[in-house]
C-alpha cells in the first residue's frame, strides 16, 4: 500500500533509527523525531489523497494519462492563482487586514479598476490558452520520462527535484527578468507588467507574451523537466511558485506568509513590492541569491536601512507603541529588526 511505500521510503527518519541519532543527537532527537512523524504523516495523507484522485480521474478518463496531466497541471497552477487571487479580492473589497497592507502614498494605494480588469482579462485568455497548449507538453514530460501516477516519491528525492526548479527558475528568471530591464528592450515588453507601479495579486501573471515565455514558463516548469520529476512533484512545485509570486505581487506582509518568513532567503513581498513601486533592482525571484551575487540588491538595501533607522529613531524617541502599524516602516521593523536582533542596541549600531 501507499502508506507503507512512504514508511518504508522514510525509515531512516523514524524515531527509533539510530541512524538518525547519531546525526542529530540525543538533545535534539525528540524533536526531529516529531517532526519526522508530522512529515510521515502529511506525506500519507497526501499519498492517499493522491491515490484516490488519480484512481478516480484515471476511470473517469477512461485511463487517459493525457487528460489526467492536464487536470492535474490546470489545478495546481491556474486553480491556485485564482484561489489566492479570490481570498485578495475579499481583503481588498472589504479593506481586510489594514495593518498589514504595504502602503505607499495617497495616489498609489490602489491600481486603476481600469487596468485590474484589463489584467483579468488578460489572464483568462492566457489561462485559456495554457488549457489548448497542455495536451501537447504532456508529450514533452512523457518523452522525458516523468510519471503521472506514482505519489511524492519520498523526502531526498522529492526535496532533490524541488531544488533542481529552484535553481533553474531563480537562475532563468533572473537573467531574463534582468534582460527585459534594460533600457533598450523594457518599453517593447517589461514596461506592460510594470504598468502596475501598486501591485495587486493578479499583476502576478500580467505579462507580454514574449516574457510570459521567456521569463515565466520555461523557467517555472523547465527544472522539473530537467530533473524528470514525477507529476505529483509538479504539481507540488507549482502550487509553491504560484502561490509565492501572487504573494509577492499581493501588497500585503502577512505574518503567517511562509514566503515572509523566509526573509533572509527570499525576501517576502516587500522586496517586489519595492521592485514594482521604484522600478529598479530587485529582479530575483524565490531566492535573493542572484540579486546578492551581481549587487543588483543595494538599492533595495539602502532603502531598508533608511526605514529601519527612522523607526529605530521612533522607538527612542516615542516608544514602541507610536510605531506605525501600516507601511512599508512597519513590516521593515517588525520583520527586520525583532526577529533577527537580540535587543535595541545590537541593531542600532548594525545599521548606524
């Protein structure tokens, strides 16, 4: 059975492995221990419930692969972006969670109805398009060996091919993304996605064709080719990558965002936030790792250090309660300052 594939394929994590043990260590055994168990669980609900869908999607197909890859590739990409899209819609129409909205001035708070719904329009023609286009990249995956059925194949070789899409779409995306910046290209095909100067979540997937291509496909779903990951590992990748790209178009800092936890690697919605609204640097996408690399980050440095010296400045002078609790100020200080300092002074004197 399933569940006894995935206990087997993740014996080496088990509480009683010894294995384990002398890797981790007896003080931090019980803890990895549990969460090896909670991973061993999540895996099994997930294989079940991926089982289940295939088996069922498979009779109903009449056992088409085909049908099922292109169900299965259309839930986890289009069905997640209009998902989250739908949960922004409902903080944005009913002004939710103010606090952390990423504020910007009077006239920028919100893009022109006119051009959120040329966006919608927009990506329900890609999203129509993506559906005639898929039938045809089955091929493609099938001829690179991937299979359609088997569930996550187990922690090593999931996280594995994870990291080979990471790597190729943080690479791809970068360069092309950098590419379509320069002055002599930006105003043919970049400058259409950077007519939203205030992101909103569907801003994610406006884009020229030409970078749609370039800068969005080949680098979201050409690391899972190369590595010829089974479709259940790809359709986990894409429910993580467009997940963190409708979050970081969002203009929301939302605590529980895994993607603002990552801030030290990724970055958050902020980071491309400050992208959109200043248009300069910051092309990295799921990692800052190139923006790092290449100094392409130092305007967006600059401008964080700015804001975190003017509200270290407000914790002085008025205490911690005069803080502001919307902006760009307040997800600086409570994301940049708390969670990496030890106290007051370490911080001011790192950024004075």
């Amino acid at each position: 059975t399933v569940h006894a594939t995935i206990l087997a394929l993740f014996r080496p994590l088990n509480r009683d492995s010894s294995s384990r043990c002398n890797i981790a260590g007896a003080g931090a055994g019980a803890g990895a221990g549990a969460g090896a168990d909670t991973f061993i669980q999540l895996m099994m609900v997930f294989g079940s419930l991926w089982e289940q869908t295939v088996t069922s999607l498979l009779h109903l197909y009449g056992g088409s692969e085909q049908l099922l890859f292109v169900t299965m590739f259309s839930l986890a990409s289009g069905g997640t972006f209009y998902l989250v899209n739908a949960f922004l819609w409902i903080c944005y129409r009913f002004d939710l969670f103010p606090e952390k909205r990423i504020q910007r001035t009077a006239s920028m708070r919100a893009p022109p109805e006119k051009l959120v719904r040329k966006a919608w329009m927009h990506v329900n023609l890609v999203s129509l398009a993506t559906l005639v286009a898929l039938p045809f990249v089955y091929y493609l995956y099938k001829w690179r060996g991937m299979d359609m059925t088997t569930p996550l194949p187990g922690l090593w070789p999931t996280l594995y091919h994870l990291a080979i899409s990471i790597a190729v779409e943080d690479t791809l995306f970068y360069w092309s993304h950098r590419t379509l910046h320069h002055p002599r290209i930006y105003k043919y095909i970049h400058k259409q996605h950077h007519e939203f100067h205030a992101s909103v979540g569907v801003a994610a997937l406006y884009a020229h064709p030409v970078e749609e291509v370039l800068a969005n496909i080949i680098p979201t779903y050409g690391g899972a080719l190369i590595s010829g990951a089974p479709l259940s590992v790809l359709v986990l990748w894409s429910f993580l990558r467009v997940w963190e790209t409708v979050d970081a178009h969002s203009g929301y800092v939302f605590d529980w965002s895994p993607w603002n936890q990552l801030l030290s690697i990724q970055g958050g919605a902020e980071r491309h936030d400050f992208h959109h609204f200043k248009n300069k640097g910051s092309y990295g996408s799921i990692t800052k790792f190139w923006d790092w690399a290449c100094g392409t980050d130092h305007a967006y440095n600059e401008w964080r250090a700015t804001m975190l010296e003017r509200n270290i400045f407000y914790l002085f002078v008025h205490g911690p309660m005069s803080m502001p609790r919307t902006g760009w100020g307040y997800g600086v200080w409570k994301h940049g300052v708390f969670d990496h300092f030890a106290d007051l002074y370490t911080f001011q004197r790192e950024f004075s």
